[in-house]
C-alpha cells in the first residue's frame, strides 16, 4: 500500500514475475517504492516478484522507520546486557542479593509470553499502532524501573519493559517482511539482528562506564525518552493504509476488532508460558509450574483446535512439522549462544585478571561476528523465497564447531588473547548466519498468510533462550560458586559461621 509521497513515475519498470500465486490479494497501489527505494510495477494478476515488497513507502519514510527501528531495537537489546555490569550495584541499592538473578528474568518472561499474541494484534489492528504501543509500554518500563524504591516496583518496572520489548522485536520482523523485496529480505533481517547485538555488545560496556558517574537509576531513565522518540518516528512515518496482510481489516470497527480477540487462548498462552519460565528461572528448577504449564499447552491447543474462531497461532502453523523443529533448532541454539554471552566476560575476570571494562570489551568481536554474519549471508546468498536448509544445517554444526574448538581453548594454561577472541569472532559469525537461513527456510515452510504468527514464533523461542541459557547456565555457576565458597571457607575456619551473609551477598554481585 502506498503512502503519501515518493510515488514513482507511472511509467513501467521492467520487472519479471517468478512464480505466481493466486492467493494473495490484489496490490492498490502498483506504482510506488520499497524500503530500499526501488520503484516497484505490478501487473493486473499478482505475482511473486523478487524485487517488488509486499507493502511501499517512499524513501524519506523509509529511512525514517530503518533509523526509528533499529533504534528501538537498539535500546532493548542494550537493556538487556546493560543489566548485566549494573547488576551488582541495584542489588546492593535494594538489598536483593538474594534476588538479583530476576533482574534479567522479569524481562525475559515478559517478552516471551507476549510475543504470539502481539503478532496477533498485528493482524487485527495496525503494526503501526501496536509497535508505538509498544514504545510506549517500554518507555514506562524504564520510569517505573528508574524511580523504583523497592524490589517489588523494581521487576514490575522490568516486566513493563518486557512487554513493549516483545512488540518492538515481533513488529521489527513484521515490517521487514512487508516493506522489503524478496532479494534484500535477507540483508534488512542481517541489519535488523545487527541492531540486537551492537546493543548487546555496546549495553553492557555503556552501562558499566557510566553506573558509578551517573547511577543506575539515569540509566533506566534516560532511555524512556529515546524509545519514545523512536516510537513517535515509526507512528508518523508507516503510512495508516499499512496493514498486516489483511486489507479488508481497516474496514472494521473497533468492536469487530475486539471481537475477533482470542481472549480464551491468549489467557491460557500467556499463563503456560510464564509459567514455564517462572519455574525455570529459579536457581533451583520449580517443576511443579512446569508441569502445569504442560497441563495449559494441551488446553491451549485443544482450545485452539476446537473453541476458537479466530486462534492466535493458525492450525496450519500448530501442525507444522517445520516449523516446530525450526523453532527448536533455535532454542537449543540461541540457549547455548546466551551461555557465551553471559559467562565470557566472567571467564575474563576471574581467570585471566582482565579488569571489569577490558572484560566486557571481550563481547565485542563475538557480536561483530554476528553482525557481519548475518549481514554478509543475507546479503550474498538469502536474494530469494526458497528452501535453505542445507545452508540452515551446515551453519548450526558450524556453530557447534565453533564451541567445541571455546572449550578446547578455556584450559588453565590461557590461550593466546587473539586465538581467544577468533574463536568468539567465529561463534558470533555462525550464529547470525544460522539465524538468518533459520528464518528463511522457516518462511520457506509456512504460508505467507502465517508468516507474522511464525516470526513471532521464533521470537518467543528466542526469549526462552535467553530464559534458558541464564536459568541453565547461570543456576550451574551459582551452584558451583557456592560450593567453591563454602568449601574454602570451611578448609579456611573450619565453620560457616559469619560466612553466610559474606556468601549471600558475592553470590547476588555475581
């Protein structure tokens, strides 16, 4: 659909159509620009075309919701990782030594259990409302957090945060699948995760430089204002006639709208999931909310099978094989991925002396690997609407090679720094790559009336991975770190006694 300005000249290009497909509805508007600023023609039977988006903008809008995007993406990724280097210091503001571990989980669980059901009120109502929404909630995430007097305030504040997260990080895909051609889709979903792990890599550098001058509080504050702003710039320039798929939706009314709401099912999804990840966050896993929300997944999908009219994740996409092992594949992957994340910096400082900042620093070429892996991929090879799974499996075993060859290396006779940051240079570079054919074939795999449902999809499994690999990864090293502690101590004074305090609070620092 096409906005206000940038119309291109009515005269034709010469474009070639590949593949046509009957389904999809016709274009109104058959002369304007992608997001890459390409003039786009149609024909009067709607095709597949590899240089024509499914939705148009002009360029000025475009750079304007690239710029906007990738600023939100930014600001959540870096809210992510900022928490870890300040982690230590809000713990001891608000005496939650005990606790300090869901600083990182509220946020997560958030995001996860959000994420279908804000791709779902993509489709009923605007992607255009639903992501300022979102900048909105993220925007009074940060102030709650920032103003917090308590730890109660504190994750309330956080699980705020988590919510417009989900909104900003579904509706980025959906916009990309929409506003991008066939043969660039690749390289704007390289861009776009290029954005989520700058702010992961750049958060927690930030964040630990500027805590002991500016606090933790300005820090949560000052990005309200910036996520506002790109909010603000998203909801003025995605033009109103922007839809999800579904023309004939902005023709509701609103009460139609809300009707069409699966409120049965988004209830029962989002009790299951958070559940999950409440029972999995703890140091010790809680298997009773995990097996209750075994129990809410069977309901939920007999709810959406039978009860339903209009279910939040498609029959079509609930039976697809594909689909359910891509998101999976991407679990077990990004879970390990989270493992590097969280615990490389802490290699660095405790094993080989690295003070705090050069340790954060260690980040730095694993998330430039997968910005430069995801970007070259998506700009080398991803150029159609294919299968990739051979491109999918290979990446993914690469990826395991690259940990494989991390283990071998993190011995107590310290490799070289440079073969030390190669191999972290190579697992990011694996990971984006295999992010981006995973989303590809997935797209491949599902039709693209699903396609929303699906990225939303994999965004949820990419929010348990984070849940994973910090409940998995850190509960490991706590356990460890607490034994270490306690047995040295007792070897040392021969009694916990006065110990337990000391050991509470460096097991919250950590």
């Amino acid at each position: 659909m096409a906005s206000g300005e940038g119309q291109a000249a009515g005269n034709a290009g010469e474009q070639t159509p590949l593949l046509r497909e009957a389904s999809r509805e016709e274009n109104d508007d058959l002369n304007s620009e992608t997001l890459t600023g390409e003039p786009q023609t149609g024909d009067e039977e709607e095709v597949i075309d590899i240089n024509k988006a499914n939705q148009h903008v002009g360029r000025r809008r475009g750079l304007v919701i690239i710029l906007s995007l990738w600023g939100l993406i930014f600001l959540q990724a870096s809210n992510i990782s900022g928490i870890t280097t300040t982690q230590s210091i809000i713990a001891e503001d608000l005496d939650a030594f005990a606790s300090a571990s869901w600083f990182t989980s509220s946020y997560l669980i958030a995001m996860s259990s959000i994420s279908p059901l804000t791709a779902k009120l993509a489709q009923i109502f605007s992607p255009r409302i639903c992501i300022f929404v979102g900048s909105l909630l993220f925007s009074l995430g940060g102030i709650v957090t920032s103003q917090a007097p308590d730890l109660a305030t504190f994750l309330v504040g956080r699980a705020i945060s988590g919510i417009g997260g989900a909104s900003i990080m579904t509706i980025s895909f959906i916009l990309v699948l929409e506003l991008s051609a066939k043969k660039r889709r690749g390289l704007f979903i390289g861009l776009l995760n290029s954005g989520f792990t700058v702010g992961v890599s750049l958060g927690a550098i930030v964040a630990g430089a500027l805590v002991k001058v500016t606090g933790w509080r300005f820090l949560f504050w000052i990005q309200s204002p910036l996520a506002l702003l790109a909010g603000i710039g998203l909801f003025f320039s995605i033009p109103k006639s922007f839809t999800s798929g579904h023309k004939d939706a902005g023709d509701e009314s609103m009460a139609s709208k809300l009707a069409r709401i699966d409120y049965l099912g988004a209830a029962i999804l989002t009790a299951c999931l958070s559940l999950f990840l409440f029972g999995l966050s703890w140091s010790q896993v809680l298997w009773i909310p995990i097996a209750i929300s075994g129990v809410l997944l069977i309901v939920f999908i007999l709810v959406e099978l039978y009860v339903a009219k209009d279910p939040i994740i498609p029959v079509i996409v609930l039976k697809s094989r594909g689909a359910l092992l891509s998101c999976v594949a991407q679990l077990g992957m990004m879970a390990t991925r989270w493992l590097v994340l969280f615990h490389t910096p802490t290699y660095a400082l405790a094993v080989r002396g690295w003070s705090p900042a050069s340790a954060g620093s260690a980040l730095l070429p694993t998330n430039a690997g997968f910005a430069l892996g995801g970007v070259l991929i998506g700009w080398l090879h991803i150029k159609r609407a294919g299968s990739f799974w051979l491109a999918s499996v290979t990446s993914m075993i690469l990826f395991a090679s690259t940990l494989l060859l991390i283990s071998q290396i993190l011995n107590p006779n310290q490799p070289p720094v440079p073969l030390f940051l190669l191999a972290l240079f190579l697992n990011g570079f694996c990971t984006g790559s295999a992010l981006n054919y995973t989303l590809a074939h997935m797209l491949h795999l599902t039709p693209p009336s699903t396609h929303f449902i699906s990225t939303s999809l994999l965004t949820t499994f990419r929010g348990f991975a984070g849940s994973f690999g910090s409940a998995i990864g850190g509960g490991f090293f706590i356990r460890a770190l607490q034994s270490s502690l306690e047995n040295g101590f007792m070897k040392e004074n021969g009694s916990l006694d006065g110990k337990r305090e000391l050991i509470r609070r460096l097991l919250g620092a950590m």
